[in-house]
C-alpha cells in the first residue's frame, strides 16, 4: 500500500510539473517608445557603446510595426555611417540621421498657437 501511495504522489508531482513547464511563457524583451528615444539619445550625445547600441537595434519589435519601421532605418543608418568609434559610435551624417529618427518618435505639441499666451 506504501509503494503504491508513494507512486500516486510522484506522478501527481511530476504531473504538476509537466503542467507547470507546459502552461509556463519563455521571458519576453519588449523595448518601449521611451526606452528607444532615451537609447538613440544616448548614442547622439555620445553616452552609448557598441553594446548599448547593439542592445537598441538587435530585439525586433513586434509589438509595434512603427518602431519596427524605426529599428530598421537604424540598421540601415548602420550600414551606412557606423564607424564604432569612441565617444560617437556614427560619423556626423549618420548622428544627423539619428536625430530625424528620433524626432519621428517625439511627441508633436499642435496646441502651441501664435494667439495664446
């Protein structure tokens, strides 16, 4: 009776974790806006490294096709201006079109009006 309480339990267990291991979701990197904007600021100023602007570019953003969109214009930039430098990582060209990139995520103010004080 023992032996057969104790195989009822080691199934129920590794059952348990079977379920567990199924139901269980593998661990998701998800870059926000802000998280971007703040990255291709720091690559601008000159505060970013290689791994910084690997870590940037290298997560493709499905969750949001325009910041997709961005992600590749960045490695298109890449391509084309990267030098790996220190402090900058791109040549002046290539910062200049990292600032239209980030300038594309910045929120538009229309409410500012010549009339209003």
């Amino acid at each position: 009776m023992t032996v057969l309480i104790t195989l009822l339990l080691s199934f129920c267990f590794f059952a348990l974790i079977i379920w567990a291991l199924i139901h269980m979701r593998t661990p998701r990197f998800r870059m926000d806006r802000e998280q971007f904007v703040r990255g291709l600021e720091d690559v601008i100023t000159g505060q970013a490294d290689d791994n910084e602007w690997r870590v940037l570019t290298g997560y493709p953003m499905r969750h949001d096709p325009e910041l997709e969109r961005l992600r590749l214009e960045c490695l298109e930039i890449e391509e084309a201006e990267y030098t790996g430098g220190s402090p900058y990582l791109f040549t002046r060209a290539g910062i200049e079109r990292l600032r239209t990139v980030r300038e594309q995520l910045l929120p538009q103010d229309n409410d500012k009006t010549d009339g209003h004080r």
